[in-house]
C-alpha cells in the first residue's frame, strides 16, 4: 500500500514539474528571441500621436501635417492633420501634396547609387570626366569632385551660388558644408550619362519600381487639387510654388505615403545590393557641432554623435545608427527618421514656416529616442 502510494505521489510530482517546463517554453524561448532581435517600437506610439499632434500643432500654429510611421520595414499607418489651406479648410490626408524640399537629396542619392550599380558613374570617379566641359572654370580644385564627395556634403561649394557666380571655397573632401549646388552639379552629370532630364530618369529608375506614383521632381497637373499651400509663420498661405525644372536639391513634390514606400525600399534593401546600402549608410565625415554651411570655417571640434553618409545624415548613439533628413524649403518645412536596425522610421511633412518647430517632439515620440539633429539644426 505504502509503495502504491509512493508511485501515485512520483507521478503527481513528474506530471506538474512536466506541467511547468510546457509553461515555461514558451517564455524562455521568447526571451531568447528577445536578445537575438531588436525590441519592436510600442504599439503605444500611434495613440499618443494622435493626442498629442494636434496639440502642438495648435501651439505652434501648423495648418496641416502629414506623417508616416514605419515598423517592421512596412509602412502601418498614414495619417493627416489640420487644412492644406487655411482659407478652405480641406483637410490634410496620406494623399495629400508636399514640397519635400531637402528630402529631395536622399531619393536622388537613391537614383545616383543605381548608376553606380551599373557601372555607369564611378563613386570616387571626378565628375569632370563625364561631362564635356568643366562645369566650374578656372579652378583646378574642381577634378577632385566626385560624386562621394557630393553626396557627403564635403565639395567645397556654397549652397546656392551667390552674384558672382560658382565658387569653391575650400579644397574637396577636406571638410563638411552642406551645399544644394554640389547636387545640382551631380545632377548635369546624371542627365549626362543618362541622356534623359532628372525627373524622367527618376520616375523609371525609381519612382515607378518602388510604386511611388505620387512623387516627381516636376509639377504635374494632377497635383493641383491635392496639393497643401504652405503658410508662413503666421498662418498667412504662399504663393505655391510649381517647379517646371527639376532640381535634385530641393523640387520633389510627393505624399507621406510615397515617401514611405522609399524609407521602406532603404530599410529592406529593395533595389539596391546590400554592398551599395552599406556605403550609403556609412559615415563619410562627422559634423562640426557649430555649423551647417560652413564654406569659411574650419571646425573647432567635430561631433562624435552627428556625421554625413551618402544623401544621408547618421546619428550614432547608445549603438544604433540613424539614418535623417531635414526639409526647409521657406513655407513648406519635413523631416525623416529611419532605423536599420529594427526597419522603423517616421516621415513628417508640414505646410508652415513653423513646421521644425514641432518636429523634434513628433519625430522622438515616432521613433522612441532623442534626434540629435534638432540641436545642429537649431
């Protein structure tokens, strides 16, 4: 009888210990998991942007907002905010126009890089050889100007040309100084190559494979009645500007959710080799603290969180990498987080003068972290 029992007391005890390994699977294999991938972003995020967007936009008097949100290197939602016009009251949507001014750079780095792919350009190759004449006489500085070297801001150039025509400032390469012209003259050399205008080379090398029907460097009519009319920093709308030339600087128009669809192509590798994606996220030269264009200031210091890669900027912090973008063109203000590591990003563009104003606290609640580019953004 005593041994019955024993035998019935074993089994009891081999079933719940049996009972609690089943459990505990599931939870053990969970937290391996957790250590092999990166945390995903807090479902959370949406709700509180929600609440928390209008708010600010009130506060800083944005008529209208427009954000993507990126997780798992797909884009799950969409939203618009506020008017495209004060004086109509349309709603913003996932549809609607924007000027992504500076958010031009990293889409034609995109298409520059495809060219690269195909052997067509050459990184580290002087652009002077593809074109038939120099495009800056007179300076012999000119022939270390590769496309590299634009893409990273280290040309030498001055943003925009001023009066007396286009200038180099200091010897290619040596330094960091964010100039629009540097992109303009890569982009001469690309319809070079190409023999095709920017834009229609964009649209079938890019836009058009990444189904990024709403995005083009030249004004198309169908935008008319979608578009967002910028406002200055009281609210009073601006003459919408229709750029009829492409400028690979600063002239894409385009959705939050096309914009999306490219931060996503970025994210999982679609459309270029993972060798190519590796260069472009890599840091090429590290930023001064103190200075954006900085065509007559050698640094005191350089930043040990904030450099350049190609037509990106990076930000290096706490181990993980950052890939972002500004836009200002006047009225029309946007900017773009995206983190390889984890396939999130956030895309932001506004219809104000104000529109920095708030991108900081929209744009670290999207992506859970501090952007350190506001700071040097000033």
């Amino acid at each position: 009888m005593e041994t019955q029992m024993n035998r019935l007391r074993t089994k009891r005890r081999s079933a719940i210990l049996l009972g609690a390994v089943i459990v505990a699977l599931p939870v053990f294999s969970s937290m391996l998991r957790a250590k092999e991938e990166p945390a995903p972003k807090s479902g959370a995020t949406i709700p509180q942007l929600e609440r928390d967007v209008p708010e600010l936009m009130k506060k800083d008097n944005v008529p209208g907002l427009s954000i993507a949100v990126i997780r798992g290197g797909k884009t799950t939602w969409v939203h618009g905010f506020g008017t495209k016009e004060t004086k109509t009251d349309q709603p913003v949507t996932g549809e609607t126009i924007f000027e992504a001014a500076s958010l031009s750079k990293p889409v034609f780095a995109y298409g520059v890089l495809k060219l690269v792919e195909l052997g067509k350009l050459g990184l580290d190759v002087p652009l002077t050889t593809y074109l038939p004449k120099p495009y800056i006489p007179g300076d012999e500085r000119v022939a270390k100007i590769t496309a590299r070297i634009v893409l990273s801001h280290r040309t030498g150039l001055p943003n925009w040309r001023g009066d007396d025509g286009l200038l180099i400032y200091f010897t290619p390469g040596e330094r960091f100084s964010y100039s629009g012209e540097g992109y303009i003259y890569l982009q001469r050399v690309v319809e070079q190559i190409t023999g095709k205008p920017l834009n229609e080379y964009m649209t079938e090398t890019v836009f058009t494979p990444l189904d990024m029907t709403n995005s083009s460097y030249v004004w198309r009519p169908d935008f008319d009645a979608r578009t967002a009319t910028g406002h200055d920093s009281d609210g009073k709308p601006a003459e919408l500007w229709k750029p009829k030339e492409a400028g690979a600087a600063s002239t894409l128009n385009t959705t939050a959710k096309d914009y999306a669809l490219f931060v996503e192509a970025v994210l999982n590798g679609k459309g270029l080799k993972p060798a190519t994606l590796h260069e472009m996220e890599t840091s090429q030269i590290a930023l001064d603290p103190e200075c954006r264009i900085c065509i007559k200031r050698e640094p005191k210091q350089l930043s040990t969180n904030l450099f350049w890669g190609l037509g990106w900027g990076i930000q290096r912090k706490d181990g993980s990498d950052l890939l972002w973008h500004w836009g200002d063109n006047g009225t029309f203000k946007c900017f773009v987080m995206a983190e390889p590591k984890t396939k999130s990003g956030v895309v932001m563009f506004t219809n104000s003068e104000n529109g920095l104003e708030i991108a900081k606290p929209v744009i670290n609640e999207a992506m859970g972290t501090e952007a350190l580019a506001f700071e040097w953004l000033k």
